[in-house]
C-alpha cells in the first residue's frame, strides 16, 4: 500500500474516532486543534495509533453480528460469521499496533492517554480484567507524574489553553471511567480517595470555538461539584455538561466504597437532586437541539447514576439474584486478540452483592412470598425503569460508549428478577417484558461495533430462556 493511501486511511480511521467515539470520552484535543499547529509539535505517534484503531470499529462492520433467522426464535442469538475478511485482518494489525503502546517506555501524560482508551477498548471486547488492570496502571502513572494537581495541566500546557484543557479533561475522564470499570468488581476507583484541585472542564464547544474564561470562584474541586448538585437554588446556574458525569461517578464510587462517610440516606437524597440538574441542564433551549456532545454527557450522567442506585439497592432487595447457567472463559493475556481469544460476563453482576448489611431480614417470609412490598426492591426496579427509558435516545445508543454495555445488562438483569416475582400482574409483567426486549434490540446495535455487546446479549437470552421459554432453551 502505497504511503498516500496509507495516509488516507489513516484520516478516515481519525475522523471516524472524531465523529463517533470523541464526544462520548472528551480527553483529546478536538479535531481542528490535532490538525494544527499543537498536534504537529505536541501530539506523539502513540496517540493517533489508538485512535486509528478505535475509529477501525466504526468503518468496518463486524461479521460476528449476523441475526439468526432459524425456526426457532427469530430473535434469539446474534450468530458469528463463517470466516475473517480483510477489515478483519486490517483491525487486527492496528490493535496490535495500538496495544503495542501499553509497553513503550514513556511516563508522561500522553501515554496515561494511551491507556485509559485502550481500557476501555478492552472492555469493549470483553475483557474486563485487563480493562481494569490497564485503567489502574493508568492511574498510577497519573498520580506519579502529578496530573491530579492543577499545577500539571499549567506546566504541560506550554501557555496553550487548548493543551491545558485537554489535560484537565484527561484526569476528569481517568476519574470517569475508573470508576465505571471497577465498579464492574464492585470496588471504587483509586482516584475516588485522591484530593485533587484539577478545575472542572468547560462544555465540549467552548475548546471548539477556543473560548476560555478563567473557572468561576466555587467550580475548582469535586467538592464545590457536589455541593452544587445539591442545592436546588443553583439550577439557574447550570454547570458544563462533562461536571455532571464527573459527580455521577463520584457518587457510584460513594456507593461502592467500604469506607464512604456518606450515610445511606445522603446518598438516596442525592440521586434525585442529581437527576434534577441533568434534566435541567437538558432542556434548556430544547432537548432536540442540544449538541451531541452536551447530550452525550447527559445521558452518560444519568445512565452513571441510575447504576450507581442499582448496585446500592441490591444491597437490600429482596429480589431473587440471577446467576446465569453459562459463561466464558477469561483468557489471561498481556492484551486480548479479537481473533481468539473468549469474553466473559463480570460475575459481580450475577451474584448477590458482596456488601454485607445490617439492615437486611433475611428471615421475612412477608418480603420473600411477595418482594414488591420491599422498599429496596420497588426503587431497585423503579430505578431499572429510569435506566431503560434512557435507552430511547438514539443518540445515546450509537454504540459510541461501550461502557454503556453494562448499565444495560444491569438493568436487563432487575428485569429478569422482577419477572421472577409471584404476584406480578399482567400489566407490569408486559412492561418488564418491552423494556428487556427493547433492551436486546439496543444491544444489537452495540454489537455492530464491539464484541462484548454480542456476549453480553446472547448470555442474558440464554438465560432468559432458561427461566421464562424453557421449550426453546437450548
């Protein structure tokens, strides 16, 4: 392939991460900015070959997501295809050369960058230990080389407040999808412990437009952040987009670290004034005519803390956990090949939660004959609802965020359980019903662009069919 060509793929590679996958993890320096003058002096090789790679999965079309028609069930398992093709081979060739990134010698903040995409690529194909494994390096190397302190952006901005903004927006992500990610271990993040005076990020289209005002008095930590989320008088003064996904992850980190100081009660009072903000924040000017990015950001919000309650209140419910009857084998490997290697379905999902309670009656025959009169269980479903409602927005299901993934199993997974409850009526059993189906067809679409999508949905209709359509079990 001749070197022009080579070039040119390479564009179309980098504008495709631009156009489907940037406004989901903001870390980056925007698209005009990487074509100029800072990404020719300052943006090392290492980055844009991550980003050919991520933006590899939205111009080739995965040959694992062909539905099969059988007589059987129309819908029932997304089958694999019969042989590799070409974009095979050509993806193939930029994860290696991507994941090649993870052993370069460099400890700067562009190869914390480096890390924390290929984390979340990883998680994409399913292997959540080596997402996790990777974020946590990611996050030492951080704290090594300072970026939780506002000072690091300052240094490393060489006077650019492009540069110092993609730093700050850098740590913020770390923070974001730390948390995401051992939450699938059903741990907090190591950044969740760590003081930081890192400044909140600006709205996507202000480093697009090179705007920059100089934070506000009271906006400079993730205090300030929290505190803001829970005023209701500050909802005239909306904060960016980005602040409000950084508060979601700091309240899952709450929920799922041993040693939160925040009472359960603090922690119910403030989903609610979170959830008000963002819906706030959402429809000034108009839902439809926000921009991808603030939607984008949003939605993540929402879908963050709707999570975060699911895990608070399984602590509690009294629902019938759902362990699945098959799963896959974890492949141990200094980085997964997409070609061989198998995903796995994170256990802490399946299982009854690891956190231990005081206030839970195992021996109430009242909450066992009939969960819906368990408080914990009517918000554990209530809050499920919510989450599958976000699933309508289209632009939330691009398949841009493959950490989205696992917000839908969780929600998939209280569905199944409350369907599993004796007195169900007819009308709450159909409405279970729709949402975990629309939830599948989501997934499908996810499945286009990653392979833990495809797991994810055919392991949940395995198991769905196992309890519900024992006939069509396989």
């Amino acid at each position: 392939m001749s070197e022009k060509i080579q070039k040119i793929h390479s564009n179309y590679y980098i504008r495709a991460y631009y156009q489907y996958f940037h406004d989901a993890h903001p870390l980056l320096l925007p698209l005009q900015a990487l074509e100029g003058p800072l990404g020719t002096e300052y943006v090392p090789e290492k980055i844009f070959t991550v980003m050919k790679y991520i933006g590899s999965h939205f111009l080739t079309i995965n040959n694992t997501t062909t539905e099969q028609t059988d007589s059987r069930d129309h819908w029932r398992r997304i089958s694999a295809g019969p042989t590799p093709d070409k974009n095979d081979t050509t993806k193939h060739a930029l994860e290696t050369e991507a994941f090649s990134c993870l052993f370069r010698p460099e400890e700067d903040g562009y190869q914390v960058q480096c890390m924390l995409l290929l984390s979340i690529t990883a998680h994409a194909h399913g292997k959540f230990l080596d997402a996790i494994r990777i974020i946590n390096s990611a996050t030492s190397l951080a704290l090594k080389l300072g970026m939780n302190q506002h000072s690091f952006s300052v240094v490393h901005g060489y006077g650019s407040p492009l540069l110092e903004e993609m730093w700050r927006r850098c740590y913020w992500e770390l923070f974001v999808v730390q948390s995401l990610l051992c939450a699938l271990i059903e741990e907090s993040g190591e950044l969740y412990g760590v003081s930081s005076d890192v400044p909140l990020p600006c709205d996507e289209g202000m480093t697009d437009l090179h705007v920059y005002d100089a934070p506000p008095p009271g906006r400079h930590t993730i205090h300030d952040l929290l505190s803001h989320c829970q005023n209701r008088a500050q909802l005239v003064d909306p904060l960016p987009s980005f602040a409000y996904r950084i508060a979601a992850a700091h309240f899952l980190g709450s929920v799922l670290t041993s040693q939160s100081s925040t009472t359960a009660t603090e922690l119910e009072r403030f989903y609610p004034r979170l959830i008000e903000h963002v819906d706030h924040k959402s429809f000034i000017g108009g839902i439809a005519s926000q921009p991808n990015h603030i939607a984008q950001m949003l939605s993540q919000t929402t879908v963050i803390a709707c999570s975060a309650m699911i895990y608070f209140y399984r602590q509690t419910s009294q629902l019938t956990p759902i362990k699945l009857q098959r799963n896959l084998f974890y492949d141990q490997s200094p980085f997964y090949s997409s070609s061989f290697s198998m995903p796995v379905f994170p256990s802490s999902f399946i299982l009854q939660s690891k956190h231990p309670t005081s206030n839970k009656n195992n021996n109430s025959d009242q909450f066992k004959s009939n969960p819906t009169s368990d408080p914990s269980s009517i918000h554990l479903i209530s809050t499920a609802k919510h989450l599958a409602t976000q699933l309508n927005n289209p632009r939330l299901v691009q398949g841009t965020s493959p950490l989205i993934i696992d917000a839908i199993a969780l929600a998939m997974l209280v569905e199944m359980a409350a369907l599993l409850i004796p007195s169900l009526d007819a009308a709450q059993k159909e409405r279970l019903e729709n949402e975990f189906g629309n939830s599948l067809g989501v997934l499908k679409k996810f499945a286009i662009r990653w392979p833990l999508a495809k797991t994810v949905r055919d392991l949940l209709v395995d198991e769905y069919e196992n309890l519900f359509r024992p006939e069509r079990a396989r």
